[in-house]
C-alpha cells in the first residue's frame, strides 16, 4: 500500500513539474517581447554621475529632472555610457533621486533600425539580485527543514505563481468573466498544493474538498455583500492605471470580488489541512473511531485553531490600510465617515468575508472528514 502510495505521489509530483516547465515557456501576449518589439529595453544600469540642478524643493516635496550619467550593464548596449533623465512629479510613493554608484533599471529607446539608443531613463532601483536572494533563502531553509515535502512545497509556490501570471492575470485582461476563473484557478492551485504536500489519500482528499467547500462559500459571500457594499472597481491601486492604458472594458468590480476568496484562499486552505491532519491522526489511533465521535472531535480541534485564526486576515491586511487610518486619525475624521469611505469599506469587506470563510471551513472539513475517514 505504500509503495503504491509513493509510485502515485511520484508520478504526480512529475505531472506538476512538467507542468510548472510548461508554463514557464508558455508565451504570452503581455510579455515583454511585445515593449521589446516597439523599440523599448529594460537593462540593468549603474550611476556615474548626478546632476540635480534642475530639481525644485517645496518643503518635503521634490519635483523637476534629475539628469544622470550611467552605465549599461547589460543585454545589447552593455559597456555604453549613456546621458539619462530621471523625473520627479512630487508623489514620494513614486520618486525616487539617485545617487552615484545605485544600480538602477534603465529604460531605452532604440531608434526605428533598433541599433541606436535616442533616448534613456533611470527608471527604478534594480533589485533583481536582492530579490533572487530572498526567494532562494526562503527555498533553502524550507527545504532543509522539511526535506522532500519542503521540495514539494516549493514547486507548488513555483506553480501557484505562475497559475496566477500566465493564466489568471491574462484571462482579466482579455475580458474573461473574473468570477468563474478565479474560481477555477482557485480550484486547480489548491489542488496541486494539497495534492503535493499532503499526498494522494485520504487525508488530502479531506482537506481538499474542505478547502473548496470553504472557497466556494467565501466567493458566495464576497459577491453578496460586495453587491451590497456598492464598492467601484476602481478603488484598488493601479485599477485606473489599467483603464487609462486601454482596458475600458475591463469589470474591475467583478475582478475586486474575485481578489477578495483569492486572498483567502490560503488560510482556508491552512484550516482545512490542519483539521484534516488531526483526523487522521485519531482515526490512525483508533481506527474503530465512530464516524459521529471523529466529527465531535474534528470540532474541538477546530475550536481553537478557529480562536488563532480569526485575527489572522485582520494582521494580513493591516498593514496596507494603516497609513490610510492614521491620515484619518491625524485630520480627526469621525469613524462613521471612516467606515463609509470607499477603501475603508473595501478593506472591512475583504477581511470579514475572508475571515467568514476560515470560520466556515473548519466544520465544515470536521463533517467531510468524519465520513471519508469512515469509509473503509
């Protein structure tokens, strides 16, 4: 039984892989080779020099250009020296003045023969290589820990992102209705998650179907009282962005429904597993278990881990609307009028509905697994 366990964890494991390889040389007509093709590059750049003549102060506020010497240090014009422009429009969440010596994402524009540089822009820090260190430390310590399951873990986080990249955030943008594919992508990543790090038995079977009775409730909620809340598409950062670029047609109402169960669909995901893993546990310890006595049991677990959880999409979402609650508090708005703002009311609809959902999928996988777990 558990070399047939081990054969079927394998070959899906292989599955996973080769999918994972298979979206990662899946093209796409978003990609960069579409900016490539109109004349655009984005390469790493170093600065040499500064000039901020032509930068005005206003107290905490810096606008003008900031003119800088750089250099390409890679793809076609690796090794030039180019003159580029940096602009400051007075919004700190975007500027940014440069220094000499900061590795910076440089934005060029070839001329028609796509031979020649006509103009450059230091665009961002680059931090390509930070960023990559991070990931691998994250990888490195989640596999030294956990071993194969961490190994599972990681190619499951590698498969979840680009599930997300290369076929959910393409589908909003071609017009796809938002709802039924997050649902199914939902769907399709938590399977390979659970599948993945909890094997193919029972036990994944459980914490599977918890998870998508969970989402699928979760999802219900946030289209119902997101029709209540009356809250426009449009209140999420850079939604507007995405209108303005083109993309009039584009239901950001509905893609905002969607993010709320997307967001969630990690802790449920988390409950579910955790329960699913106590059951299996007591009936492993007692395999006479009554299918009623293993349900009773699956509830006082849930208790307290329900009792941890609870805050858990409050801490998660905090921290992007604390700035927004101390402008409020500094200005001394009443909190009727803060409640009743737009991204307030958002911020509230995302983290009851997703913590509804956590509170839901716990008894909900105690049910599930009290008859799975049964079944002989």
């Amino acid at each position: 039984m558990a070399i047939k366990q081990n054969k079927a964890d394998i070959i899906f494991s292989s599955l996973i892989l080769i999918l994972t390889v298979i979206l990662i040389i899946l093209p796409s007509e978003f990609s960069a080779s579409k900016r490539q093709a109109e004349g655009v590059l984005y390469e790493k750049g170093v600065i040499l020099n500064t000039d901020d003549s032509q930068l005005e102060h206003y107290s905490i506020v810096t606008t003008g250009v900031q003119k800088v010497e750089l250099k390409v240090l890679s793809g076609q014009f690796k090794g030039d020296t180019l003159e580029a422009t940096n602009v400051l429009l007075g919004e700190k969440r975007l500027d940014k003045v440069f220094e000499k010596g900061d590795k910076v994402l440089t934005v060029l524009k070839l001329n028609d023969a796509r031979d020649k540089c006509v103009s450059a822009r230091a665009s961002e820090y680059y931090r390509n290589g930070v960023e990559l260190i991070l990931c691998l430390c994250f990888a490195l310590f989640l596999i030294l820990f956990a071993k194969m399951t961490g190994v599972k873990a990681v190619l499951s986080f590698i498969f979840t992102a680009l599930a997300f990249w290369k076929i959910l955030l393409p589908a909003f943008l071609k017009g796809i209705s938002p709802l039924p594919i997050s649902i199914a992508i939902i769907f399709l990543v938590s399977t390979v998650i659970i599948l993945l790090v909890g094997g193919i038995n029972k036990k994944g079977l459980v914490a599977l179907s918890g998870t998508f009775a969970g989402v699928t409730v979760t999802a219900l909620m946030a289209l119902a009282f997101g029709y209540f809340f009356k809250i426009p598409g449009a209140v999420q950062e850079y939604a507007e962005t995405l209108l303005y670029t083109g993309y009039v047609n584009l239901n950001l109402s509905s893609i905002f429904i969607s993010t709320i169960f997307i967001s969630a669909a990690g802790a449920v995901m988390d409950v579910s597993m955790d329960v699913s893993a106590a059951q299996n546990e007591l009936i492993l310890k007692k395999p006479d278990m009554h299918p009623k006595e293993l349900m009773i049991s699956g509830f006082h677990i849930a208790a307290p881990i329900l009792g941890s959880m609870t805050t858990t999409l409050l801490f998660a979402y905090s921290g992007s609307f604390m700035f927004a609650f101390m402008a409020f508090m500094a200005k001394g708005v009443p909190m009727v009028s803060i409640v009743n703002t737009n991204y307030i009311a958002a911020q509230i609809l995302q983290t009851m509905v997703g913590s509804f959902g956590l509170v839901l999928v716990a008894p909900f996988t105690a049910i599930i697994g009290s008859f799975i777990y049964a079944h002989k």
